[in-house]
C-alpha cells in the first residue's frame, strides 16, 4: 500500500483533506499519486486513462520528459529572481508567442483569471487614455468562464458563480453568445471592449457559428472597440491549431492564456498588440511570479514540443477520430442530444445530468469530465492514439448500455 510522505495512507489523507481543507471542489474520492503520458495512477496503485488533462493542462501528457528536465536544469540554476532584474526564460518564451500570433508584446502572470484581469486593465486603461473617462464598458457572453477573481468573475456571464460574492465589478454586460445583432445593441459610447472565449469550455463546449468572430472582429473595428479573446483552455494546440482564433481568420487586439501554457506549472499570459501595449508603463501592473524562471522555461519547451513533434496534426486527427465515434454512440443512444467539439475539446450534451456516467467511468478506470451538469467534457492530452480512445469507447458503451 502506497504511503504519502506524511506517512499516511490515501483513504487517511482524503479524510484529513476535510479536516484541513477549505470545501471548494466536488472531488472523485481517489488520491492521483504519480502520471506519464496518458496515465495516471492513484494511491493504491490503480490505473487510469485520463480523459481531463487536469482540464485541458497537460496538452503534452503528464511529466512529459522534456518538461521534467527543463523544470530540473531551471530548478538548479535559478528558481526566482523578481522582475525587478530581466529573466531570460521569460523573453524567450514572449518572442515564441509573438512569432506565432498576432501579438507583439505579453505581459506574464500566474493563472487565467490572473491573465483576464490584466486583459480588463490594459483595455480599461488603453480606452481611457484614448477615448475619455467613461469608457470603460466591457460586453461579455452568457454562458461564458473567465475566472474566479472579481474582475474575471464578473466578467463571467453565468450567475451560480456570482451569487453570494456581488457586488460585482461595474462596468460588465452580457449578451447571448453567437448573436452579433445582440453584441451591436448592447454597445455604448462606454463600450470599450467585446471579450469572448473562442469555444466556450466551461459552458458546455459550444463553438463560434460560420463568422461570427470575423463579424464580431469587423465590428468591433468599426466601433473603436477591443477585441479580447479568453483563450486560457483552447490555446496551446487543443483545438489543432496553437490558437483557436487560427481557425476563424479573426485575430483579436488581446488573448489571455493559462491552462496548458506551461504543462501544469502554474502561469498565465496577456497577449496584445504594440498599440495596446503602450497603455501600460512601469509600475502600472506587476506580479510577483509572474514570468517565473521555472514556468516561463518550461512555456519555451512546451510550444517548441507542439511544434515540432507533429502533435497539432495528431490533435486534429484523433479529435475528428473521437468526434466520429461519438457521433457513431449518438446514432444508437437516444439520450445523447448533441456532441460537438474541434481538435480535442469534445462535448456530448446528455438528456439527463451526466455525474453518474462520470462516476461509472471511473470505476472502470477512466478520467473524464462533465460540465453545465450534462455535457459531458473530453479533454485528454493531445498525443492521445486511437487506441486510448478505442478503450474509452469500450467503458463508453458498458456505461451507456447500462442506462
Ligand atoms: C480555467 C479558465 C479560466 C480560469 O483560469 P484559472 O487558472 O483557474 O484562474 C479562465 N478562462 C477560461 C476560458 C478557463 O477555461
């Protein structure tokens, strides 16, 4: 039986969580001790394919071994500094996103609330300087995740996050998502920025209908508006493309990214253009680790990795594989509503809520997700073979039958 460094076993060390713990998460009563690839194991040994990729972070799999020693070499030499001195990893890994986006400087931080609360700030700041005082309205979309922190919060378009935590931040609007004529009603002379994820994630994986964001893009051109993209869970290759936006020819002024960007260390980024970049100056904002030797090393790995590994093409050929497949289970179970998905973010939207499927996939040994209660969430390490998603097919149909 495996033992935690405290000594105590995985059953004991779910129990002290309780005592320990602030009660913010709904979790799966294992203890996930180690990870390679595709698998993960828990405290008493027990495999599992893993499906969630700690939500669309380990994009390269767990403990990729390029990201392990490249954590290992930084570790050694230096772990922080301060931005207070100039941090080499942190340079480099700004150049690789410009080089591959429509960005021209990136601002660094620690998580995707923490990089939509600067994308807030710049626009705020870049649309006041410019425009006048006023302007600083931000219209977002229903169903929309931005984060937890308030700014990010209450540009979330969804209600069960804000209830109990008003009042919110001022300044924010929601429309439907998808709906441009609502995005043109809602603008005001305040409006100063749209800001959308690409593909809603926590919202139940819906896509951008056929130009909507270009729409959306010329119109916010038009109006003197931002255009800011969330791309913090379908950014780093998930999608097939490194950036979702790359699929709909309509850049935005400024991208948020987190989640994958380093694999699991913890860091965020806010990309923008040199234009909107001059809004901030020196002592303007700042984060302590942010652009963190450790995270913004292994951020340089991680993008060379999906690059040159050919992993973007193996993304958008297993995700159409899984797309197939589940569509092939929609065909034959009649609870399945709709599944939709692109590269490797795949919903399929239940009749019912989809706990309990969760919950029979992991006794069977696979990880998956559900989110908005019914949709059930794929979002597994982009080198992820056939053969992982056969098997997961395999429990799928065991599960459903059940049903
Ligand atoms: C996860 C997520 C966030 C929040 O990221 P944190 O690192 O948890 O703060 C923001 N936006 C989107 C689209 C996300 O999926």
């Amino acid at each position: 039986m495996a033992r935690g460094e405290h000594g105590l076993k995985g059953e004991e060390l779910i129990q002290e969580g309780a005592n320990f713990l602030v009660n913010t998460y709904t979790r799966y009563p294992i203890l996930l001790v180690r990870g390679e690839g595709m698998k993960v194991w828990d405290s008493n040994g027990r495999e599992y394919l893993d499906f969630v990729g700690g939500i669309a972070v380990c994009n390269l799999g767990h403990c990729h071994p390029k990201v392990v020693q490249a954590l290992e070499e930084q570790a050694r030499r230096l772990i922080h500094c301060s931005n207070l001195y100039h941090i080499g990893p942190q340079v480099e890994l700004a150049r690789r996103l410009c080089e591959h986006s429509f960005g021209k400087k990136v601002f660094f931080c620690n998580s995707g609330a923490e990089a939509n609360e600067a994308a807030i700030k710049v626009a705020r700041k870049y649309a006041k300087e410019r425009y006048g005082e006023q302007k600083y309205e931000i219209i977002t979309m229903e169903g929309s995740f931005h984060g937890r922190t308030m700014g990010a919060l209450s540009a979330t378009g969804q209600q069960k996050f804000h209830k109990g935590f008003e009042p919110l931040l001022p300044g924010f609007k929601y429309v439907p998502f998808n709906d441009l004529g609502a995005v043109k009603d809602a603008i005001s002379p305040n409006t100063c920025a749209v800001m959308v994820e690409p593909i809603q994630g926590e919202g139940g994986v819906n896509l951008p209908s056929p130009g909507y964001l270009k729409e959306l893009r010329e119109l916010c051109d038009q109006k003197g508006i931002l255009l800011i993209y969330d791309e913090v869970q379908v950014g780093m290759g998930r999608t097939g493309k490194l950036f979702a936006y790359q699929h709909y020819e309509a850049p935005p002024h400024i991208m948020t990214l987190a989640k994958s960007l380093a694999n699991g260390v913890p860091i965020g980024a806010m990309v923008t253009t040199e234009e909107v970049a001059q809004a901030l100056s020196p002592g303007s904002h700042a984060s302590t680790f942010g652009g963190n030797p450790m995270a913004t090393r292994v951020g340089c790995v991680v993008i060379d990795t999906l690059l040159k590994d050919d992993i973007l093409q193996n993304c958008q050929q297993m995700g159409d594989y899984f797309l197939t497949g589940l569509l092939e289970l929609k065909e034959r179970y009649d609870f399945i509503k709709e599944v939709r998905g692109k590269g490797l973010i795949i919903g399929a939207e239940l009749e019912f809520g989809g706990k309990e499927i969760v919950e029979r996939c992991l006794e069977r040994g696979f990880l998956i997700n559900c989110t908005m209660d019914r949709v059930l969430r794929f979002l597994p390490p982009l080198i992820i073979t056939r053969k992982e998603i056969d098997l997961l097919f395999a429990a799928l149909e065991e599960v459903f039958s059940e049903k």
